[in-house]
C-alpha cells in the first residue's frame, strides 16, 4: 500500500500533503524534524491519510490535494475537525 497524508502545523495552522509507502516511519521523521520542508514547522499532527494500491495512484492523488479544488475538498472533508 501508498498513503497520502496531510499533516497540520500547529505553529502556523499550514497543510503539508505528501505520500509514502510508510505511514509510520514517515511521521515520525516529521516529528524529528528530519524532513527539510517541515522541520521548521512543528508541531505536527496527522490529521488526514488515504491508502492506494500503488504509488502511481497515491502521486495522482497528491498531486490533486495540493490544487485549488483539492484543498476545498480537504476542508470541506475536515469542515467539523478544522472549527473544533
């Protein structure tokens, strides 16, 4: 499986999507800042993931959540998470 995952930076309250065939082991390289993008905005938390069967799939998909109608989708998806 490939996963598409959204992070959420609690400092800036910015989105960071991004895609893996390891969820876990890349969270927590986000959590130790081991990831050049996001080392300077943690806290992070995982607050979206999606599983494809395989990387072309989960890139596709990326690459849709980082679009305008992408992000509508993210926040319309997470409308009652987002506003607490």
């Amino acid at each position: 499986m490939h996963y598409v995952y959204v992070l959420m930076s609690l400092k800036d309250k910015k989105f960071y999507t991004g895609y893996t065939k390891d969820l876990k082991s890349r969270f927590e390289l986000h959590q130790k800042r081991k990831v050049e993008s996001t080392k300077d905005r943690g806290p992070l938390v995982l607050i979206y993931y999606e599983a494809c069967l395989n990387q072309q799939d989960a890139t596709h998909r990326e690459k849709y959540l980082k679009t305008y109608l992408g992000k509508l989708f993210l926040r319309n998806r997470l409308k009652s998470y987002l506003t607490g």
